[in-house]
C-alpha cells in the first residue's frame, strides 16, 4: 500500500496542489501534526484523523508507516514534505516496513508563499535557514547565517522566533548586520494563507526589533532588492530597454 507523504502549502484548499488534494483524496486515514490535520479537516471532514503533538514527529511517522501496509495513508506537512517536514524521517525509518510504498507530494513551501505576498524578494539566489536550534546547534546556525549574509545571498528565515527563543531573530540580525547594510530591505508574513494574515517591509535595522513567531517567515533582502510601490523587489538583472 502507499504511505503519501503531503505537502499542503498554507493550509487553505486554494494554496494546495491538485497532486496534493488528489492524494489525500486517495487515503481513508490522515496522520499529522495536530495544528496542521486541524487545518484541513474542514476540507476533508469524513476522512479518519491520527494526530500527535509538536516533538512526536518519530511516533506519528512510525504510525503512519505501519497502518500504510494495509491502507493507503497520508501524512500530512504544510508547505512541502521536504522542508524541514517528515519525508526526510520517514524514509530514514522505511526499510522496517517494506510493504510499504513512499510517495512525496510537494506542496508550496512558506518562502515561496510567503514571497508572493510580500512582491518577488527571491527572483535571485537565496538561502533558507530555520532559527530553530531543537535539531541543530546554534553555532552552526550561526555559521549559516554568518555564510548567507557574506554572499550577499536573499535569506527566508524559518522558525524566527518562540516562547522559548524570543531573542532569536534580534540574534540573527545582528550576524547579518556584521556584512549588510541597516538599509537593507527586509519584509515579513504572518499566517500565510490564512486567516490573520498580515505583512510588512521594513530595514534590516527595523527588523531586530519586530515581533515574530512561529508562524512568521522572514524575509532578508540583498544589496539589490528594492521597495517598488509598497512591494519587496530583488530584480534579476534584466536589461530594461
């Protein structure tokens, strides 16, 4: 049988992919982390819901891979499956259950939702990096971002900040601050897609001070992104006649 490993972009009908509705449609059981089968169940009320909390990620992926040996199953990510999501996990544990077949569906990651919102800060190179530290060191996060703002790279940030990581972002900033301008065109996107949304282009000074959480997506311009009419603008480099 088939375990779908779903990418469902921000929660909204209109930001999943017609692969990902397809594939939920083709399961009688959906398994997730609780806020996100809490997002979809208005969209897909009649199927069987199997939910666990934040940091039961082996647990809820385990389950899932077990009943997909006699069902079809979809486990649930929002944006794409493979960002910073369960497909990763989930074919790290694979070998234990070989009747099961694994199918990614990719869904529309924040950075790029998130984008979309704010204008087109990525239309060149970029790096995402999640501030979290609950899987990886804070000196190497340190290091990525120190690498990042070195290239004159356009970063998304993931994870900017929680309960317990308030200073995260303020922490960030500052490293980016070591190589980029107080100037540089900043933005951020709470809620994506969802109900409660809200955005705002500021300066890279601006934004050590702005009030994030885990539902923000960050966005560090480089030295070419601009503010064009109220919208956030890394050009690609087009010559304009």
């Amino acid at each position: 049988m088939k375990l779908y490993i779903v990418g469902f972009g921000a929660g909204g009908i209109d930001g999943m992919t017609l692969a990902a509705k397809n594939a939920i449609e083709d399961c009688g059981l959906i398994t997730g982390y609780t806020v996100y089968t809490e997002l979809i169940r208005k969209e897909f009320p009649h199927k069987e819901y199997y939910s666990t909390a934040m940091r039961q990620e082996r647990e809820r992926v385990e389950y899932a891979l077990s009943e997909a040996q006699e069902r079809n199953v979809a486990l649930v990510c929002s944006g794409d499956c493979s960002v910073y999501a369960m497909a990763g996990l989930a074919y790290e544990l694979w070998e234990r259950y070989p009747e099961t077949e694994i199918i990614p569906v990719a869904g529309v990651t924040a950075a790029l939702s998130g984008g979309a919102v704010l204008g087109a800060p990525l239309t060149n190179d970029f790096a995402v990096i999640s501030l979290s530290d609950l899987l990886t060191p804070r000196k190497k996060i340190e290091k990525r971002l120190e690498c990042a703002a070195m290239a004159d790279m356009c970063v998304a940030l993931y994870n900017p900040s929680s309960k317990k990581r308030s200073d995260h972002l303020k922490w960030a900033c500052e490293i980016m601050l070591r190589y980029k301008s107080p100037d540089t065109v900043c933005g951020y996107v709470r809620n994506i897609g969802r109900d409660g949304e809200e955005s705002c282009v500021l300066t890279l000074a601006e934004l050590a001070d702005a009030k994030t959480d885990m539902f923000t997506t960050v966005f560090i311009g480089c030295a070419e992104t601009k503010v064009i009419r109220g919208k956030m603008v890394t050009p690609r480099g087009y010559r304009l006649e």
